[in-house]
C-alpha cells in the first residue's frame, strides 16, 4: 500500500483543524414531531448558503420550518460568538451539515374494536446542524516552509 508523505498528512490534518475552527454546531433535542417529517424539511436547506436557507424555511407552510429558522439562527449566533473578530458578511456561511436522528418514543395504547388495543408509538427527533464559514486553505507550500 502507499503511504502518503510526512507533508501531506500534514497538510491534510491542518485542512481539517481549520475546518473545524469555522464552523458551529447548534441541536435542536426532543422536538415533538416525526424524524421522517423532520427531514423532508432538513433536505430543502442542506449546502446552501445561510441566507436562502432562512428564505426557504421563512416561507415554507411545514410547522417544522419554524423551528429550523430558530435553529439556523442560533447557528450563526454561535458562529458570531465563537469569531467575534470576522463580520457575518464576509464569512460566507452556509449549512455544512445538518441531520435528524430519532429521539424517544413515547408509548400509548389506543382502544380497539371487540376489547382490543392498538399500540401508537408518538415520536420525536433530535435535530444537528453545522453551519461553517467557506474559506480558502493554505497551499502547501506555505505548510512546508511552516514545518522546516
């Protein structure tokens, strides 16, 4: 097998580490709807850029886009805290990631026809999202000269 060389792996992990210093998580826990609804929403801002998301989801007549424009905007509230030192404007944000996981199942019985019950299972869902700023990475030269 190749293995790559000592200043590309250096490269690579110093990509990551700056990528990771640009971005900000918010999670939305225990939102009271289906991961399934939840997600036909989430799938209509992935990639794209902060403010169409929050077009997107402003005009959108699903009850869930409501509560993902609260998360988007908290978001980028914890991007703004996390780099005071860069304007909103010139960071370029956009949803990097964001993904709904099932949360509790609550447990009900419903009545039945002829002394039966029907088990309904009321679901909830966990929601993650990413924002992160587009940035240029360094070249590798510069990486190099860095490492010597």
């Amino acid at each position: 097998m190749l293995q790559p060389e000592h200043s590309e792996v250096i490269f690579l992990k110093r990509i990551k580490e700056k990528d990771k210093l640009m971005e900000a998580v918010a999670k939305l826990r225990n939102v009271p709807t289906s991961p399934r609804k939840m997600r036909l929403v989430a799938d209509l801002i992935r990639g794209r850029k902060v403010s169409k998301a929050l077009n997107i989801l402003k005009f959108e007549p699903n009850h869930n886009a409501a509560k993902l424009e609260k998360l988007v905007l908290s978001a980028i509230s914890n991007w703004q805290i996390k780099h005071e030192d860069v304007r909103l404007e010139e960071a370029d944000l956009y949803i990097k990631d964001i993904y709904v996981d099932g949360g509790r199942m609550l447990k009900r019985l419903r009545p039945a026809p002829q002394g039966r019950a029907h088990r309904i299972r009321k679901r909830s869902n966990h929601v993650t999202l990413v924002v992160a700023s587009s940035f240029v990475p360094e070249t590798e030269e510069e990486i190099k000269e860095e490492t010597k």
